[in-house]
C-alpha cells in the first residue's frame, strides 16, 4: 500500500492544523456558548447576511424543469433518464438528490450538477408516469410528473431555488407540557440505547407501526390475537404529506416519531397503552425541524426513560427574525387557531458554535432533543450545534456524536474539511474537534470503553442524509479510507485538531456499496450492492483490530450487502442475481471464513439493521433471523415489494443449519385503506425472538414458528389487516 492512499486526508490535515496551530491538542474544555438572546440574533443574522453577499436571490426564480427527448432510444429494455440540475444563475449544484417515484431509482448530482437515472426493464413494462423529485439543502424541492416509455432516453434540466422561511411567531420560554423492558427484540447498535422502529414489546403485547396505523397483539401465555388498532396520528391532525417512521415505548407510554412536510417538522404523537393492549391518543407534539429520515439511521432513541433524537434545522435564506430560526416546540391543540404556539426550547445558552469555524453556503442548527417520558406531562429541552449541514450522527449510552461537513464542496475528489462534535446526554456542554473526510453511516462509528472515539472515514462519503449512504463510492475508481481513533478528552472547543499520527490507513475499498460495522475488537468493511441491481461479483471483507495489529484481507463469493455481529462473530450476507449468501466469520485468533450456507433462488427481503436480529444461545450457538425474496430483485424493491418470508439459521460451533422459513400468504390486505405513510420506508417485515418462541412479522401477518426435530415449521398465524368495514374511533 502506498502513501497516496490517505494524501487527500493529509492534505487537509495539514491545512487545518496550519490554520488552528493546536496540532491536535484540545483548545478548551468545551464549545463557546452564547450568553443573551441579542447575541445569538446579532450572530445569526450576520450568518444570513454574509451568506446573502456570497448569492444574490435571482428575482423571478419558479423552479423550471425542462423535459426534451434525446434523439435514438436506448440500446437496451431500459430507460434513462439524465440531466442537469443548476441554480440561478446557472450555477450547478452537486449532492442534490434525484429520485423517480414510486420505483425507488435515484442517485446524487457530481460535480458539475449532472446525474443519470437507469430505470429497469421491469419497472418500465409499458409506459407510465413517473414522479422526479429534487431536493438539495438549503433550495425549495422540485416536483414534475414525468411520462417514460421502454426504452426512453430523456433529457431533463431542473432550476432549484434558494429556499426562504416563512416563521410564525415563537414564544421565548421554557417548554413543559410534554423501561425501556429487559430483552430488546430490536437489533440495535448500543447496549441499553434502544432505537426507533417498527415493533416493540409491551408486557404481553406487540405494539405495531405500519402505513399511518399503531395495532397490538396479544401473544401471552398462548395467546395469538388482534387487539388494538388507532390511527398513528393524534385526533383533528390532518395526515396528508406526513410520514409516521419510528416506534419506541417506555413503561406505559407508546410514542411515535413522524416527520410532516405538510406542517414542516418532526411530530411526536404519544398514546397511553393499558395491561390489556388498548390504546389511547394522549398529545402530539411538533417540532420546527427538517427531515431527519435516513435509509440507514434512526433519528429517535430510549435510554432508560430519555427520549433522545436528532433532527437538523438548516438555516434559512431568508429571515427577519433571527431568533425564529431556533428550534421550537407546541403541543397540536386542534381546537386552537393554527394548532397552537410554538415555544422554544433552547436557550441561548445552550446553543453553540465551533471556536474559528468560517460559516460557508450551507449552514445548519444540529439539533439533540431530549425529554423525559416519566413525567406526567413530557418536557422537552434542546441542545443546538451550528455547523455545516452535511452530518452523520452516532448515539452511544452517555452521548450524541455528530460529524458535521460542508455540503458546498468544489472539488469533490478531496477529502471534505469537518467537524466532529460531541453532545453529553448528561447536561454538560458540548465539545469538538477538527477532522477530515466523512463516515458513510452510523456503524462507522464506536465509543469504546478505553476512552477513545473510533470511525472509519472516507475521502467520497456524503453524509447519512437521505439516501446518501447508498451512494458513497458510485463514481467508481480507488476510494481514500481512515480509521480515526482519538480520545475524548481530546475533545475542545473546536479549535483542535486530530493529529495525522490518529489516523491508520487501511486498504482501498473499490466497491458500489460501503458497508461498516465494530464487532467486538474489531472493526469489518466491504462493498455489496446496496440499493441497485444485483450483480454477481465477490467482494474483499476487511477486518481491522481497532486498537492495533494487522489488517485481514478476506475473499468472499458474493457482494457485502449486510455486516452483523453473531454473538462474538460476525456473518456477512451478500446476494448475486440467483441466491442469497451467508458466510460466518470466526473473530478469535486469526479471522476467516468459519462457515457458508447458500439459499437457493431468494435474495434479502430488507435492507435496514432492524431486518435483521440473532439470538445468542451461549458462546458460539444462536438463531439468526432475516426476510427474504425472490432471486435478482433490486435493493430498492422492499420499499414497493413485501417480503415472501423470514429465513431462520441455527448457528452451532461455527456451523450453519437451516431451520426452515415462515411465510406470509399476501392476502392480508390488498386495500388497506391508508391514509398517511404509505410507503414502508422502514420496512415491514422482522424476525422475532420473545423467550423461547420465534415469530415473523410480515406486512399485516404474525406468524409463529414451531422447531421440532424436523426443523421450523408454521404453527399457527394471525392478520391484523384494518377491519375497513369498522370505523375505529379514538
């Protein structure tokens, strides 16, 4: 390996520890806070004004798209579609995101703000019309219905506009109006730090978050029942435009996180659930913010009794009252004029800036939300971070970590300048330090119990925004990878640097899709296929001792589409276009290959984390869960295809079993009805271990599994599908 691999790194390095003169060294314990409300407005207001200088508002700007079909159709089945998408006054814009809906095909702007769409022959039968949506910080969306015949080849160009806001009056006060069980049912990244998700566990009940409806069903003793089912949404909420994403409960309390574009921020609805599983709107909550959603991340989390989520607030363009711009809150009072008056919920003091930080184009207020759900009423208090707006974000048991870069980045082969910050969950004040490249996603980060922060890096990351972590390494050629360990106490007042001597580089990594995860000692990576078409290449795991020791190069026969641990192991599962592949790896001595199964014609049914789950029955043995589909089908096909089943794997003394498969029968609801939240952005299908009995969720199904010596076998299912001839009341 050579020196060039981390130059890019370096090369920013040494620029921001020119500038800093810290060398690495923390400059102050913690971040500058501001003092009164004049100070934070006069310095929010220079932020905008400063920016404004840089671009001036083109008057007449609509948010053109201009639509032309190229001349000669496609060589293939396939359609494309590609384009240019610029700011007046024809400036282009990179890292807009540009999606085709419903088929789930998209992609990020490059550098000169070009992008290309490929649309499958079998999401193009005949023609049909198609939604391009785009977005990009800081400018208004873009919508335009397209119609896209077989083999197509289309022009478009889109005009964004700078984005101003519209802000109604805050009022500046504190805000108040608003266990987790032993035995998580949900694959999450951090013991004791719950996540956000589809379905969790409330004493003899399942609590269930599907298409803008929460249900529960009864599975104690032998129970296997419907019992409860209310919309996600609070009474007199209209539902349009609003996505009802994550699920969490603590003792008695059900909260749901949603974000509305048609209110413009995160809702947070609270219901009260009783011993027998019925449920009861208790208060919806909004916060001013802008979407938190990401194909990989959760935006909310339960420690204890603690609420936690991040949401980020992007600093508008246009703005008269400065203070109007911070994070807000109101209870949804729907017999009140406009719902109700939003209150603030953070204080001056607790917001803060980077020491040396020059503000660029896109400026965002990186937001930690906490509130306590044991109190009667729930209280919510807010710690804000300015920044730039790209950010990944990593919650570990005593703190939210947030990886700030510039979005607006000229060249985009370098390794981005950024900032590192670190939020105490514990009230204290935050802290920072200067860094350089991105990580993909939340798995590319790791508190470890030495006192260090790990994460892996890289020189082409775009953050988790979105679907920006399924797009990292797409322009193709060699991708620069780090592995950051630096100590916490490190951490400052932003004016410190991590030294280079932090950084170990590792091997290039060459794939589509990057995958990351710390398993133990040890930090696993490699690339798959991610969202796109299967492909039928093998990949090169990575297994990296984190503290220190040599790199483990691994050859795989199928792509890296998923890294999990299995107790102290791990398995990596890949598919190509026939079959679905899961190799173990042994992590004790030298890491290797330890075991393969192949499942024959299928490929995973899930993408996210939670689709997955492994149930360790002691050092070396456990059952694994997954969904699972047909052969060859996109990654992106979970958000519009169910998933036909759940595969279970026994894991014993590092040998793979098949224990067979429960399915769904699809009948359960072919119209549903739904109101809000119409596409499964999280997925709906999960294993499910609850003591010794093994379920899987798929779609509106329940289904319980039997082992007996012949394997897995379906023992009995329920549906909970909306009754639609029943009009269920709150």
């Amino acid at each position: 390996m050579t020196l060039r691999i981390l130059l890019p790194f370096l090369a920013v390095l040494a620029l921001l520890e020119a500038a800093s003169g810290q060398g690495g060294r923390a400059a102050g314990g913690a971040l500058p806070a501001f003092r009164s409300d004049r100070e934070l407005a006069e310095y929010l207001k220079g932020l905008v004004e400063a920016r404004q200088k840089g671009r001036k508002a083109a008057p007449g700007c609509s948010g053109a798209v201009q639509v032309a079909h190229r001349k000669g159709a496609a060589s293939t089945p396939t359609a494309v579609v590609r384009g240019r998408v610029v700011a007046l006054p024809n400036s282009p814009v990179t890292g807009a995101q540009v999606t085709l809906g419903p088929i789930g095909v998209g992609t990020l702007t490059s550098g000169d703000g070009s992008f290309r769409l490929v649309i499958p022959a079998e999401s193009l039968p005949a023609a049909r019309d198609l939604v391009l949506r785009v977005r990009r910080i800081g400018y208004s969306p873009v919508e335009r219905t397209l119609k896209v015949r077989p083999k197509d080849s289309l022009q478009v160009d889109v005009s964004l506009c700078a984005q101003t806001l519209e802000l109604a009056e805050v009022a500046v006060s504190g805000f108040s109006a608003l266990a987790r069980q032993d035995g998580s049912i949900t694959n999450t990244q951090e013991a004791g730090v719950d996540e956000g998700g589809i379905v969790k566990l409330h004493g003899e009940h399942l609590v269930i978050l599907r298409r803008g409806r929460l249900f529960t069903v009864a599975i104690g003793g032998d129970d296997l029942r419907p019992i409860a089912a209310v919309d996600a949404f609070g009474p007199g909420i209209d539902p349009r435009r609003t996505w009802y994403d994550e699920l969490l409960v603590s003792g008695d309390k059900v909260v749901v996180i949603g974000f509305s574009y048609e209110r413009g921020g995160t809702e947070i609805g609270v219901f009260d659930i009783d011993g027998t599983g019925q449920l009861r709107p208790r208060a919806t909550y909004q916060l001013r913010s802008n979407d938190y959603y990401s194909s990989r991340n959760y935006a909310s989390r339960l420690i204890g009794t603690k609420l936690v989520y991040y949401t980020p607030l992007y600093l508008p363009y246009g703005l008269d009252e400065p203070l109007a711009a911070l994070p807000s809150m109101r209870q949804w009072k729907p017999q009140t004029e406009g719902g109700g008056r939003f209150e603030r919920i953070a204080t001056p003091q607790r917001v803060y800036r980077p020491a040396q930080w020059e503000p660029g184009d896109d400026i965002a207020l990186h937001t930690v939300t906490e509130c306590d759900l044991a109190a009667p009423e729930i209280s919510c208090e807010a710690t804000v971070v300015i920044g730039p707006s790209g950010r990944v974000f990593y919650v570990s048991s005593g703190a939210v970590y947030v990886w700030m870069t510039e979005w607006s980045r000229p060249d985009r082969r370098s390794a981005p300048r950024a900032i590192l910050c670190r939020m105490p969950l514990d009230g204290s004040s935050p802290s920072a330090l200067g860094v350089s490249g991105s990580p993909v996603d939340q798995f590319s980060f790791l508190e470890s119990d030495d006192g260090y922060v790990n994460v892996l890096v890289r020189s082409d990351a775009w953050g988790d925004w979105m679907w920006s972590p399924e797009w990292a390494g797409r322009a193709g050629g060699a991708v620069d990878a780090a592995l950051l360990r630096v100590p916490v106490q490190s951490f400052g007042d932003g004016r410190g640097v991590a030294p280079r001597s932090s950084y170990r580089r590792l091997p290039t990594e060459t794939g589509y899709a990057f995958h990351n995860r710390f398993v133990g000692d040890y930090l696993l990576y490699g690339s798959g296929n991610g969202w796109g078409q299967l492909q039928d290449d093998g990949s090169i795991l990575y297994v990296v001792p984190w503290k220190t020791g040599a790199v483990s190069r691994i050859a795989l026969p199928h792509g890296t589409d998923r890294i999990e641990p299995m107790g102290s192991d791990a398995v990596v599962v890949g598919a190509d276009q026939h079959d679905l592949h899961f190799s173990g790896i042994r992590l004790d001595g030298r890491p290797g290959v330890a075991q393969r199964y192949t499942l024959p014609n299928a490929s995973q049914g899930e993408l996210r984390s939670h689709g997955f789950f492994y149930r360790g029955d002691s050092t070396h043995a456990g059952v694994l869960g997954l969904p699972v589909r047909g052969p060859g089908r996109p990654g992106w096909s979970h958000l519009v295809e169910g998933s036909a089943s759940i595969l279970f794997l026994r894991n014993r003394d590092w040998r793979f079993e098949a224990l067979g498969t429960l399915a769904g029968d699809g009948e359960s609801a072919k119209d549903d009805a739904c109101k809000a939240s119409c596409i499964d952005w999280y997925g709906n299908a999960r294993p499910l271990f609850i003591g010794d009995r093994i379920f899987a969720l798929l779609g509106y199904e329940l289904v319980e599994g039997r082992v007996s010596e012949g394997g897995l076998h379906d023992a009995r299912r329920v549906s909970f599908a909306p009754r639609l001839a029943v009009t269920v009341s709150h």
